[in-house]
C-alpha cells in the first residue's frame, strides 16, 4: 500500500512537470501577428545559417520550415516566430 502511495505521488510531480514545461512553451511562443518576422526574413536567416530552405509554413505558433542542411540532410526546424530562433527541441 505504502508503494503504491510513492509510485502515485511520484507520477503526479512528473505529471506537474511536464505541465509547467508545456505552458512556459506555449507562453514563449504566444507572439501576436503584428510582431512576427517575415517567412522572407526566417528564410534569409536560415540561409545566412547553411541551410536550404525548401518550405515554410506556420504550425502551432511557430514558423516550421523544411531545409537541407550543409551536409546535404533533410530536416524540419521550427523556429521563434519574432526572433528567428531555432527551437531546439520544440515538439508539435
């Protein structure tokens, strides 16, 4: 009984972490229309970086952009709508 208590609490914090962690995203990610950069700026911004971008689009308040990379491999990257930043990570 005293297990199943630990393992139930245990579960919870986990579960409020990961809570937290998703609202800090949708809160970093909340930029209003008005001061989002350009699909042309992102793009000049990845190219500057190495990269080729093949597609842009916007998903879940952020820019998702498909591009080859200096080394020739296919990726998608999401990147911070208003500072073109490239969100490590970042999971639709």
């Amino acid at each position: 009984m005293r297990t199943t208590a630990f393992a139930t609490a245990i579960f919870a914090a986990l579960g409020l972490t990961a809570a937290s962690m998703a609202f800090a995203d949708s809160d970093r990610l909340n930029v209003p229309a008005a001061e989002w950069k350009s699909a042309a700026e992102i793009k000049d911004g990845l190219v500057s970086a190495g990269y080729t971008v093949r597609e842009i689009e916007t998903d879940d308040g952020a820019y998702e952009v498909d591009v080859i990379d200096k080394d020739g491999v296919r990726a998608e990257l999401h990147v911070h709508p208003a500072t073109g930043e490239i969100l490590r990570g970042y999971d639709d």
